[in-house]
C-alpha cells in the first residue's frame, strides 16, 4: 500500500484511531475524514451527526475523542479545533514515505492497481464536413485527458471517435463536391479543401429549393441501404476525418477505433432496435413518424414526444445512437460519452431507449460548454469559426518567439522541439484548466499565455529539476530525516497527494481538478529550489537528499504533464 499512495497508509491508521477511540464512548459509527484548511492539519473527522447520538456537543465530543487517542509514531500531533478532530502527519514519516513511493514506482507513480474492468471512452466525435474548430476543442481534449486519467486508474481504456456519416451535413458535403467547381487553389490539408464545398452547398440548399430537393433525395437513397450513396459519402467523410484526425495526433490526440454510423444502418441493427421500440406500450405514430412518449419519465411540454423516426419511416440521428450504444455496452464494462452542453436531452433519451430495449449498464455522459468568440458562437456552415490547426500554429509561433529570445544557442532541432511541446501544451492545459461546464470565451491572450497559471510553468519546472539533475553526481543513498525545511516538507506532501489526485479525478471525471495540482507541484517545487540549495548545499548527505526530493519531484511533474497529455521537455 505504501508504494502505491503514501497518503493512504496515514489515512487508514487515522481512521483506526479515531474509531478506536469513539468506540471506548460506546459508539460504532464511522466518520469520514475531510481536507482541513491550511495549517489545520493532514485530517480533519467532523463531529457533528455524533451529537444526536452521544448527546453531547459536537466540540464536547471531539475534544473526548482527541484526549483519549494514544501518541502515534504515524503523527506528530492529534488535537480538537471546534467539532472536529485533525491528525498531523510527522514530517519524517512523511518524507520517508512519499520519497520511496515515488522512487520506487518512478514514471508508474500514481498508478492504480488493475481493477479488470474495461471502459469505453467516446469522445469528438465531430461531423467530418470541415475542419475542427476551437469551439469543439474542448471535447478531444476532456476525452484524451479523462481516458489517459481513467487508465492510471487502473481500468482498461479504449477511445473511440464515432463517425456520423449518414447526417444531412455529410451528404450536403458530397453533393457539393460533386456538382460545384472551386475557382483558385485550394489548401493543401483536406479537411480545409473540403470545407468549402460544404459552405457554398450549405448556401445554395437555403436559397434554392431544387438544391434541396437532390439533397433529400440523396439522404432517401442513403436510408433505403443504397451502397454507391454509401460509398460516395463515406468517401468523402474519410477525407476530412484524415484531416481531422492529423489535426489531433500534432497535440498527441489518438482514437483506438473507428465506428461509421451508417454500420447499424446497413448490418440492420436499426431496424431490429425500431422493431423493438414499436411493441412497447410508450411509443406511438402520428403521420407515419415513430416516437417515444417521454411523459412517464418526466419530460414533459413540448420535449415529451421524442421522434425516433421520420413520416417515411427512416431513421433519426438518436435512433442510430441507441443502436451504437447497445454495442457499445456489449463491448465494455462501461460506456463514457463527452458531449457539448446541447446533448443533454438527447443523451436522456438515448439512456432511456437503450434501457427499454434491456440494457441494465448505464450510458455516463460528461458533459461540457462550448468555447466561443468574444463576438458570438463558433458556425463551420457559416463560416465563423477559429481552426484548431491556426491556433497550434500561432501557438508553436509564438512559443518559437520565446524560445529563439531566452536560449539562441540551442540546435535548430531543439529549438523546433521546444516549441513544439510549448505551443501545443499551451494550448491543451488552457483548455483543460476551466471546469467542463463552465463556458469559456476563446481570447488569444488568454490561450497563449506563457506564465502563471499554465503548462509553460509547469514544463520549465520540470525542465529546471531535469537540469539540476544533469548537473548532479549520482547519489547512491539519501537520509529523508535531513529534509526539515518547511518547502521541503511542503513540496513532499505535495508529492504523496498525487496518487489522491488521480483517484478523485477519475471517480468524479473532474480533469481540471489535474491542471490545478499540476500548477500547485510546479509552485512548491519553485518554493522549494528558492528556499534550499541542491547543488551547493551544506553538506554532501544533505545535497543527496535533497536530490532525492529533486528526482521524486521530476518524476511527478512529468506523470502530471503525461497524463494531461502535455510534452515534458528536458530542457526549456
């Protein structure tokens, strides 16, 4: 257990004492320990629902509870503030223990034990009709990040990018590229040369009635299983999803598979699953159009009659996503979807679908808001967006800038590198940083900063820690006891709440709750490097242990960027 999260073997011996002492008051009720504020102690168990049983006040209690807790070698101190009672980890032990766990496990440090369990990570998922933009960056980003967080977790992850090939949006593509003609030279990468067709298609279907009429058409031909419409699109779709996909993979964004939409179509999942739903007593018709009366799960208004088909009988977008999600939860243990804020009815209903057709696995959306312009929302059909490939490139532009003022000596190589891993980290942890459902408004300023409160920060830490270490002879031992400097002490139990950290994050699916640990590492270890010298230090056995902590540290940093998904150069 110690090697796997120092914190855990402190937590478990606190709750032992604790629970040993409320028994000796004749109680058997358990308590959950909390984080105390700064200076309050390690943890803090509350007293408050003890005092209905015990009859006593709460800070009465607690303060019995205190005084009748023995002297622990696990703690420097145990005493009652008020109704709670805090356990003070000894400093000693806990630099002992956060050091050789993290030097044990070195870049496996924060991993979990294998729980056997596999997870299904859904996430982007965006129409191949153009480029992505930076209003659905958020989504590629949360997905890799929670999936890489959910393995450290110790489950399974496969990620899946799921290609809606058979949307209005993609067929209005092909009709564009096979009936317009595009004057002048096109962009060299596909997803841009593409989006084009769908812009002026888009256009001309608004403004002309046999525009739509061919468009229609094509989508009928395409639900009735005509495979050379198949074909055409899907084309198509493959194109700007290469294009996509490149987009991605340049901030190290990867999908483990591919499902098409038009699958559950063509193999006949879909009319199995309409089969289905037409036999219960909450569907009903009107005017040939199939749909679910949402009145007896509590949707009601106009939302309550949730179509599942067309007056024609063909299919709707949900209704393909409930045959996509039976399969998914017959592939997985658990099926995780990432979706903008506008899915959350929908995702409703597909859980409710999947459920009535006796699916008993929950589907479990995470959902977030889109990032916007100071100016309004982001539209790839009218053409008001910000491309994620011009923000990497204006990102690893600026980051060239820096890096070419503070180290011109480097190798054009390193130089290209550096900002590589500077712009695109940037750009991801600025992202990332903002909780899920909270809306951001994309500035330049904002996503290319460089100090503070970003991934530059905590890259140089890193980067400052390596070159310590390139500095340093190699220690063959180290006496944790020395280190007794409050920023060392401070850095240390920074470093034991990383296993913590991961396990908060993929229990609640919170990735933001990561960056902000990751700034707090970078400070304390910034805190530490100011207030103790490593490579002067007093003594030969003071320097080793406080290269022992240099190396726990740079350990910690790079597991942190690496599960973000953020590049740890070695030098800056």
């Amino acid at each position: 257990m110690m090697a796997t999260d120092p914190l855990a073997i402190f937590k478990e011996r606190a709750c032992a004492l604790f629970h040993d002492a409320l028994a000796g008051m004749g109680s058997e009720a358990k308590a959950v320990p909390e984080v105390p504020p700064e200076g309050m102690g390690d943890f803090a168990f509350p007293c408050f629902l003890l005092a209905k049983e015990l009859r006593r006040p709460p800070a009465d209690i607690a303060a019995s509870i205190s005084g009748a807790i023995p002297q622990d070698s696990h703690f420097s101190r145990t005493e009652a503030k008020g109704p709670y009672v805090n356990f003070h980890i000894d400093p000693a032990q806990l630099m002992s223990a956060a050091l050789s766990a993290v030097l044990e496990k070195r870049e496996d440090y924060g991993n979990a034990e294998p729980t056997g369990r596999k997870l299904l990570v859904e996430h982007t998922s965006a129409n191949p009709n153009g480029p992505l933009h930076v209003g659905r960056a958020r989504n590629p980003i949360i997905g890799d990040t929670l999936a890489r967080i959910l393995s450290r977790c110790g489950n399974t992850v496969v990620t899946e990018f799921y290609v809606d090939d058979m949307g209005k949006q993609q067929v209005t593509l092909t009709w564009g590229v096979e009936n317009l003609k595009r004057a002048g030279e096109a962009p060299h990468k596909p997803d841009h040369s593409l989006v084009w067709y769908y812009q002026e298609a888009s256009r001309l279907m608004a403004e002309d009635p046999k525009v739509l009429a061919q468009i229609d058409a094509m989508i009928a031909l395409y639900e009735k299983k005509d495979p050379a419409i198949a074909e055409r699109v899907r084309k198509n779709c493959q194109i700007v999803l290469d294009g996509m996909t490149a987009s991605l993979r340049r901030m190290d964004i990867n999908f483990d598979s591919f499902a098409w939409e038009s699958r559950y179509i063509f193999d006949g999942t879909v009319d199995r699953v309409l089969d289905e739903l037409r036999a219960l007593k909450c569907t009903a018709e009107e005017e040939g159009a199939l749909y679910l009366n949402l009145e007896e799960f509590g949707i009601t208004g106009q939302e309550s009659k949730f179509y599942l088909t067309r007056g024609d009988g063909s299919s709707l977008y949900s209704t393909r996503d409930m045959a996509y999600h039976l399969d998914k939860l017959s592939r997985y243990d658990r099926a995780i979807d990432v979706l903008g804020e506008d899915h959350r009815l929908k995702a409703r209903v597909v859980g409710i679908g999947v459920k009535l057709l006796g699916e008993e696995k929950p589907i479990e959306p995470i959902f977030y808001s889109f990032v916007s312009l100071p100016e309004g929302k982001m539209s790839t059909r009218r053409g008001t967006v910000v491309y994620l490939d011009d923000l990497i490139e204006e990102s690893v532009a600026r980051a060239r800038d820096e890096v070419e003022k503070r180290r011109p000596e480097l190798s054009e190589e390193l130089k290209r590198g550096i900002a590589e891993a500077v712009g695109t980290g940037a750009i991801r942890y600025n992202i990332i940083r903002v909780q899920a459902e909270k809306q951001m408004v994309f500035k330049w300023e904002d996503a290319l900063n460089f100090e503070g409160n970003s991934a530059p920060f905590v890259q140089y830490s890193h980067a400052r820690a390596s070159s310590i270490l390139r500095k340093a002879t190699a220690y063959e031992s180290y006496d944790p006891c020395l280190l007794t400097h409050p920023s060392e002490i401070a850095l240390a139990k920074g470093l034991a709440r990383f296993p913590s950290v991961i396990r908060e994050c993929g229990v609640s699916m919170s990735c933001h709750l990561l960056a902000q640990y990751a700034f707090e590492i970078a400070s304390l270890f910034n805190q530490f490097y100011r207030d103790c010298p490593v490579l002067v230090a007093a003594d030969e056995n003071l320097k080793n242990a406080r290269l022992a902590l240099v190396t726990a540290s740079k350990f910690v940093m790079l597991n942190a960027l690496d599960t973000l998904g953020i590049m740890a150069p070695e030098e800056l």
